[in-house]
C-alpha cells in the first residue's frame, strides 16, 4: 500500500494542525493543534463558527470585553480537544508580550478556565510571544506546571534563552524567515537552503547536542518543501490547506533531522542573559523585525476581535 506524504511524515514528526477551523481538523488526525489571534479572529468570520462568538458575549454579558475573549479562547480550545488525542496551544493576549507578571496572570487564568470545564494542564500549553519578559513569564509558568509554547521565535539566542527558562515547547517561525529573506533578496529559495527551514536546523542541532528537553515545532510554513526539508523535527504545525497537499502527494520523504547529526554538528555553545539577549536580537535585523511585526499583528487581530464582540453587546 502507498502511504502519502501525510502519513510518511508522522513516522519521524509528529503533526500537529494549525488552525481555529476544528472542523476541518479531523480529516488529518493530528495529535496536537495550535490556535493564535489570527486564526480565532478568522474562524468567527466564518458562519459556522459564529454561534461561539455569539453564545461567549451571551454567556458572560457582565463580563469585561478581556474576559469574553478569555472565554471565546478556551470554546474553542474545548472544541478542538474533541478532536484531537494531546494538546491544543492557546495564546496570551500579545499586548501583555513585554509585562512578566501580567503574562503570568494571563497563563494561570487561562489553565483556571480549562480545569474548570474539567480539561487537565497537561492537555494545555500557553503561547506567549518569545521576549525576554515572556520568557521569564513561562520561566514563572513551568515551576508550577503550566507548560508553555514559545511563539514568535526567530533566532537561536531566543530558542537557547527558552530552553534554558524550562519552556516546554517552542515554535521557530519558518515561513517569515522566509518571507523577510525573500522580500530582501527578491529571491525565492527552496529546499535545505531555505532561510527558515536553517534556522530550526540550526536550533534542533543545538538542542540535542547540548541536551536540552525542550521540544521543537517547526511553525509558519509557506510551502510543503519547508515540510519535508523538516521530517524528523520534534513536531511540525501545518495549516489544513498543507496538510491536504501532504495527504494528496505520495512521493517518498526521508528524515532530514537527527539526533545523531546533531551531536556531531560543530554548533557552537552561547550565552545568553538579558543583556546578551537583547544584543543578540538586535544585532539580528529580520528576528527584530518579525518580531515585532508579529507582535503588532496579534495585538490588532485582538483588537478587530474586541470590536466585534462590543458589537454583538
């Protein structure tokens, strides 16, 4: 029997849906699914997904616009669990991406939310944007066994700095690498020399020879070659637009990541503290950039999600 790309890839990564539509998720029978701004923001565009907007504003009419969004948040995570065997990531609100302590609060309201429709922590990870106060926040989060995914992560100074804080996850950008690269250059690169599909090589390499357990999900992904150049990372997130072409291909995929290739790669141990940190980053011109940009991006997603809840109120 010929297996396509779809199930290929599961044998050496595992897959996970990235995306707020969960009705579209089943069909792939990923183990985990990852939500952000955007992706909610586009989901209660949709007809089929307005009854949960409409029924959080109903619901907590009382509550603050922040709240409601809180909960529209966890409906859709409790939906997404239905259809998935692990984990669905939710995001922290990312105008709290240069505050520790209200990035804290928001993560343990978040959990308080689930176990309180009866989901366990450990079925959650919380998102939070890969600054140096959001590191620190999932730093806070983990020794009280809330696990992090660390978001809107463009460099290897910011993946070392994670690990190092005992995140549980982290999601290296590869599409908007590419993106920055390819708006620089005016040039379309593909396959292993792809700018982004480096980078999580770069910081795969790093983990595993120098033995950290944080976990590794590739993330942002333009093109099924970003994909494939990626079978063997820890997990890989993939729109359901993607994961269709993978399930539509049968040409054969080999494992491009290894831990073996990694202890014998000659990267390079770093430091990083905050002030090292912030040097690096900003040495970094495109990680500065996406950053950044990502960060202002979320931030108006949630604002167009605010506006739209005060106008069902």
């Amino acid at each position: 029997m010929i297996m396509n790309q779809l199930e290929q890839l599961k044998k050496y990564t595992t897959v996970v849906a990235d995306t707020g539509d969960f009705q579209s998720i089943k069909a792939y029978a990923p183990q985990d699914a990852t939500t952000n701004p955007s992706l909610i923001l586009k989901a209660v565009q949709k007809a089929e997904y307005r009854p949960l907007l409409e029924q959080a504003v109903k619901e907590h009419a009382g509550k603050s616009i922040a709240e409601i969004i809180d909960h529209l948040l966890i409906a859709f995570g409790l939906q997404i669990l239905k259809e998935i065997p692990g984990r669905v990531s939710t995001e922290t609100d990312a105008r709290l991406s240069f505050d520790t302590d209200a990035t804290v609060a928001k993560g343990r309201h978040l959990i308080a939310l689930y176990e309180a429709a009866g989901i366990s922590r450990e079925r959650v990870l919380i998102k939070i944007a890969s600054t140096w106060e959001g590191i620190r926040a999932a730093e806070i989060l983990e020794k009280e066994g809330i696990r992090c995914n660390m978001t809107l992560l463009f460099c290897l100074p910011q993946a070392v700095a994670c690990a190092e804080a005992g995140a549980q996850l982290i999601s290296p950008f590869v599409g908007r690498i590419y993106d920055w690269f390819k708006k620089q250059t005016g040039q379309e690169i593909y396959g292993a020399d792809d700018p982004g599909v480096l980078s999580v090589k770069r910081i795969y390499n790093y983990y595993r020879k120098f033995g950290y357990d944080t976990e590794i999900m590739g993330a942002s992904f333009r093109n099924t070659s970003q994909i494939l150049e990626l079978a063997g990372c820890d997990l890989l997130t993939i729109s359901p637009d993607l994961l269709q072409k993978l399930a539509d291909t049968t040409s054969p995929i080999t494992p491009k990541l290894s831990k073996e290739a990694a202890q014998a790669s000659d990267v390079q141990k770093i430091s990083v503290d905050e002030k090292s940190f912030r040097f690096q980053l900003n040495e970094d011109a495109m990680a500065t950039e996406k950053l950044s940009e990502g960060i202002r991006a979320f931030c108006a997603d949630t604002v167009k999600l605010e506006q739209m809840i005060a106008g069902l109120r």
